[in-house]
C-alpha cells in the first residue's frame, strides 16, 4: 500500500491484470473479463520469482509450507523440520526457533547458507545448535509422509536412512524467476529455459529491442536492493544515461539470530581466482558496546589484497551485522585500503 501511495503521488497509471506479450511492442492485460492492449517503446519486465520446488516424494502434499504461506500461520506450531539451509530455510529457523518451535533443519550440501564464507557459516551452526536448532548436513530428503500428528520426512545421511516427525514442514530450497503467462515466444527476448531466467547485458537491456528485465527474474543476485538498482540502471538507459550494473560490491544481509552480512569475494573465491590475499579476524566479544548489550557471539573477517591492501571482500556474523555491512560495502566499492580503515577515527565504544 505506501508503494501504491508513492505510485499514486507520482502520477503512474496502475492497471492491475494479467500480462502478456502480442509482439515486441504491445502488452495485452486481461483484467476480469475485459482485455486492455497497450504500446510502448519501452517496455521493463520485473515479474521476480517464485519458491522452488525439488522432486521429492510427497512435497506436494496438502500444508506443506514456503517462504510465503509460513508468513500466514495464525498459530505456532509445536514442531517444524525445515528443508533448505540456505539463506531463506536458516531465517525461518531462527524465526520460528525464536517462538519456542522445535526446529530441525535437513541441507543437502556439507554447509549452511552455501556461498556465504565457510568460517562465517560454521559459527552460524554453532549459533543455531546453542539455540536447540537441530542441524543435518549434508542429508538428502527422500520422502515425505503425512500421518495423523503432522509429517515425517526421511532422509539419508551417510549412507544410512534416518527420519524425523514434524506438525510442519518448510520447503526452503530456494526461489526461480517468474515468466508464467508472459507469452515471450511472441518476441525476440532470449531466457533460459532450464531455470525461466532473462538474459540481459550490463545496461539490463535484452536481446530485443526496447525490452529491459530487472529483478529476480534476471536470476543474477535474487535481492530486494539489487533489483531496485536494476531497475534504476534500466530507466537511466532508457534516458539515453548509458549506465552499467555491477555486482562487485553487493551487500548480502542475513536477517538470523545472530545477523549475518557478506560484501566482494569469500576467501574461497579469491584462492579461486589466484589473488595473493591475507586474511584479518576480530571478534565481537572484545567489543565493550556489544557486551553491554548482552551479547558475545560473532567476528568480523576481511579480505585483503596482499600488494595494494586493497579490501576486496568482508564477512560477518554478530549483532547489527547487517547494518555493519554497509561501511564494507563502501570500502569495496572505492577500493578503500585497510590502512584507510585504521586511519580513520570512530566512535567509542561502538
């Protein structure tokens, strides 16, 4: 509703229906039984993304929960396995955790919140067991069954079958771009089919003509500020600005218990690519401020350029880390040394 305000006070006309391309330059809108046809020279799509789905026996079943109909509870319940470790599966875990929920997170992969440094990872396991989150790694769901109590969803680990009762389950194993419906066969504009993803360059134009994408569903970094830069960087070039996007220095922000942010590249990436790095830790627990707040847990790690000391990457966990991030965020993308960290004064005793 205040989107819809902000819409209203700039003058945009709002037509709420269904879309879908007539050719490269008309929209058809079906709304109700009346169908509206529009012309542009422009035309963005942003139609983001929907939960994803894994073919697992039994996911389909009636009152399995996703990211959205978890938002719709209008009662707790006693128990919850969570399918997914990533992002999405370990906010609700802590969220539901939080509520007194006995939470049992089931992650295919050997990590939580895969891509996310793997020492910022591992101290958020260790957060989420101090909080009675039970954790399987590296466990592959092989069905899921309803039974008069709730599900039970069994799963292998290790070679061997286990399995664990729940009154829910979430299925957290991440979202895929929308295009439903868009009938793009009826333009130029490339995606790919396997995950439904636009194909765009650096100035979110697509391959045809007067059509941008932004968002989810470019499937480059499916986040809330990074689709709104998309669409920022679209409408300039549509200016005739010729502007670019870049993902060098994105923040990530982890909203678990406790808050995790992430900028620029983990110290895998930057084995990965070659770079003569060095690596500098320091924990929040020595912080009188955090202390004082009650608080103990997390670190702050940075990535450093060996050569120019150039800050190329930063990661932490800890209280506040998503606001924390944005000061990183701002060294990546000037290319700020950590010799200008040190010179610079701050506040005690934040």
């Amino acid at each position: 509703r205040g989107i819809e305000h902000l819409l209203e006070r700039e003058g945009i006309e709002q037509i709420e229906g269904k879309a879908s391309f007539v050719d490269q330059k008309t929209l058809k809108i079906q709304k109700d039984d009346k169908v509206i046809e529009l012309e542009a020279e422009n035309i963005i799509i942003a139609t983001g993304s929907e939960a994803s789905t894994l073919p697992i026996s039994g996911a389909d079943l009636d009152g399995i929960l996703d990211s959205r109909s978890a938002l719709d509870l209008d009662e707790l319940p006693e128990s919850m396995v969570v399918v997914g470790g990533g992002i999405i599966g370990m906010e609700f875990a802590f969220i539901f955790r939080n509520f007194g929920v006995d939470v049992t997170v089931i992650e295919y992969l050997d990590q939580l919140v895969s891509g996310v440094d793997s020492e910022i990872a591992s101290e958020l396991n260790r957060s989420a067991r101090r909080r009675r989150i039970s954790v399987k790694t590296s466990s592959e769901v092989k069905e899921i069954k309803k039974n008069d109590s709730g599900y039970e969803v069994i799963y292998q680990k290790k070679n061997k079958e286990k399995s664990v009762k729940a009154e829910k389950i979430l299925m957290a194993v991440g979202r895929k771009p929308y295009i439903d419906g868009l009938k793009l066969e009826n333009t130029a504009v490339k995606f790919e089919s396997k995950r439904n993803s636009i194909q765009v360059n650096k100035k979110m134009e697509t391959n045809a003509k007067g059509i941008y994408a932004v968002g989810d569903v470019t499937d480059k970094k499916l986040l809330a500020h990074v689709a709104s830069k998309q669409g920022i960087i679209a409408v300039e070039n549509i200016c005739g600005m010729n502007k670019e996007m870049s993902y060098d220095a994105v923040p990530g922000a982890i909203f678990t218990s406790p808050e995790i942010g992430t900028v620029g590249l983990t110290e895998a990436e930057a084995k990965a690519k070659g770079i003569e790095y060095k690596v500098s830790t320091f924990p929040f627990s020595a912080s009188g401020k955090v202390m004082a707040m009650g608080e103990r847990e997390g670190k702050v790690k940075l990535i450093v350029e060996k050569e120019s000391e150039k800050i190329i990457g930063a990661a932490l966990i800890g209280i506040e880390a998503s606001d924390l991030i944005a000061e990183l965020t701002l060294a990546v993308n000037l290319s700020l040394t950590a010799k200008d960290l040190r010179n610079t004064i701050y506040a005690h005793p934040t």
